[in-house]
C-alpha cells in the first residue's frame, strides 16, 4: 500500500491522475511509469495541491 501512495504523489508531482497506476497492468504501461516516475516533478503547486517541499 505504501508503493502506490508514493506512485501517485510522483505522478501527481509531473501534473498525471495517481489512477495512471493502472496502466501497470500492462507491459507498455509499465515502461510509461518508469519513464514518469524518474522525470523531475515539478516545485510549483498543481490541482492535487503543493510541489516538492
């Protein structure tokens, strides 16, 4: 549980949905999240509340 509460603030830090975790389900998906999950978020803040602290 801990994994996807961390999955979804790294995505919510590049400006995506934490439900982009689906996309795990598959093989491509899996590649996708990789690739988001290492970009640099962002410091600002966004819908889903404040950036990097």
């Amino acid at each position: 549980m801990p994994s996807l509460a961390v999955g979804a603030r790294r995505l919510h830090d590049c400006g995506r949905s934490g439900w982009w975790q689906l996309l795990i389900l598959t093989v491509i998906g899996i590649i996708l999240l990789l690739i988001w999950w290492a970009t640099e978020g962002s410091s600002e803040e966004n819908e889903y509340g404040t950036g990097l602290d």
